[in-house]
C-alpha cells in the first residue's frame, strides 16, 4: 500500500503528517510527502520556496514520531496546488492521499471549491481529510450510506486501507416519509403520522440490510443508524449523537453548472463536521 500525504506548512497538515504516519505504520505502508510550490510566482521565489520545502520536509521526517522508522521519502513539486497532488499521486501509483482540512476562502470556494475539494473531485484517489488532534488509531468509524456503488466502494476502501481495523462501525441512512407533509395537511392524527414513519423506517432498515448483505458485508456487529431526513441533516444529527473519530463516504459524478453551484452531500459535509472524512470518488473513466 502506498500513502501520499500533502502539506502546506499549516497546524492542519501537520495533523495529517501525523496521521498519514500512524495509519502507514499500522498497515506497513510505503509513505510520501508533498509539498506543492505554486509556479505562478517569479522564478527567483519558486526556487526559494522549493528549497525551504525541502529543508522542512526533511525535518518533519526526523521531528514528527508518527513519521521516525518508516519506510517514507518525500517530494517537493512545482503547479498548481490541486493538480501538483494529483499529479504526484498519479505518478507514484498511490492508494490514498492524506491532506488537512484547507482554511475556507468565502466566495472563492462557492464557487471553485478548497485544494482538497477538487482532489477529490477530479481525482481519483481516496482522500482522508484530517480534522482532529490525532492521538490513537480510529476507534469509532462511522459510514454514510445511501445504498448506492458509491458508497459500497466507500466502505470497501476503508476497510481495505485499513481505517477501520478494530474500531466500532456504525452505518447511517438517511430517508424522506414522502408522504408524510400531505398526511398532516389533511388533519391525521399524531399517532397514525408516527405509525407510517415507522412503517417506512421498518422498510428501509429491510432495504438496506439487504444491500449490505448483496455486497458482501459483515452486518452482525454493525450498528444502523436509520434517520429520517435529507442526508446532510441526518449524517450531522448521527455524528452529534455517536461522535466518530472518522466518517467514511463516497462521492457520486456531477455535471452542470447548477450541481456545481450548490454543491454535493459530500462537500457541505467537509466544510461542517469537526471530525476526520474519508472520501471515496466513483471509479472514473
């Protein structure tokens, strides 16, 4: 297994360093760091900053525990942030790309999105986005699921970059009682509204057992957290509620302006949960 980890010189990359470090550790990984010099600069300044990566890297090597005894090098390129990583990716063959969560840029990012936000979305490779002080291998895993390949593949990946290992893992899904709005407009009581959301969170528990078991997966220590909602709301109130260390999902293929504009289950969940997201693109032609 090979694991890439990026930094920009940021608290927030070096907890990815971190833990890009542990979980190599853990499953005998081959580790490389990157750091990416933007070259849209004098040429004087790329040279600089490219021998200041160096000198940092190199130090983060020896300093950082997480990083001592591994088999690791590490690589300083030159580009465009997003596109220097996934090119670095590429060209080491990695299975999995570390990063820290960026500092949001307001409007810019509504529209264009953070430097790990188009990783992942044009890339393909996993992204761990490290958001916590990492002390301990994950203990308390949760995965999103809608029952789609997506998010088969999600937890598929976790399993097989060793994420997960021996943590607790708990599944959520989150589902709409579609007819639940004109139920209440047309005067039914408390008691039968309750009874048919029921009913439908009965249905969808049997639907989604029987996806898991359709892929193969181990269910009986699994927990299922099934939730009725849109899937942002019902994924927040589960985090809140269980308090993973890490939260495990796949991304689906988007196109057009409007899907850009407002953004995807994924991306609103990277600019609001607290704890580390592991993103599984689609398979990409």
């Amino acid at each position: 297994m090979k694991i890439l980890a990026a930094t920009d010189f940021s608290t927030r990359s070096q907890r990815a360093l971190r833990r890009a470090g542990l979980l190599a550790r853990n499953v005998a990984a081959e580790l490389t760091l990157v750091h990416v010099v933007d070259d849209d600069q004098p040429s004087a300044i790329v040279r600089l900053e490219t021998r200041e990566a160096r000198r940092y890297l190199a130090e983060q090597m020896t300093s950082i525990a997480e990083l001592k005894g591994l088999q690791s090098d590490f690589a300083v390129v030159t580009g465009n942030p997003f596109r220097g990583i996934l090119n670095a990716a590429e060209a080491r063959g990695v299975d999995l790309i570390v990063m820290g969560a960026h500092r949001k840029q307001l409007l810019r990012d509504v529209f264009v999105g953070t430097t790990i936000e188009r990783v992942i979305r044009t890339g393909q490779f996993p992204v761990l986005m490290v958001n916590a002080e990492v002390e301990h291998s994950y203990k308390k895993v949760m995965a999103a699921v809608d029952m789609s390949e997506p998010s088969a593949r999600a937890i598929s990946t976790a399993k097989e970059t060793g994420l997960i290992g021996e943590a607790s893992f708990s599944l959520v899904h989150g589902f709409d009682a579609f007819a639940k709005g004109k139920m209440s407009n047309a005067g039914i009581g408390k008691d039968e509204l309750a009874s048919y959301v029921a009913t439908e969170r009965s249905q969808v528990e049997k639907e989604l057992i029987a996806f898991l078991e359709a892929n193969d997966f181990d269910v009986d220590n699994w927990s299922l957290q099934i939730r009725e909602g849109g899937p942002v709301e019902a994924i927040m109130e589960a985090i809140n509620e269980v308090a993973p260390d890490l939260l495990v999902i796949g991304t689906h293929s988007r196109s057009g302006f409007i899907k850009l504009f407002l953004g995807s289950v994924t991306e609103s969940l990277l600019r609001s949960v607290d704890v580390d997201v592991f993103a599984v693109p689609p398979i990409r032609s």
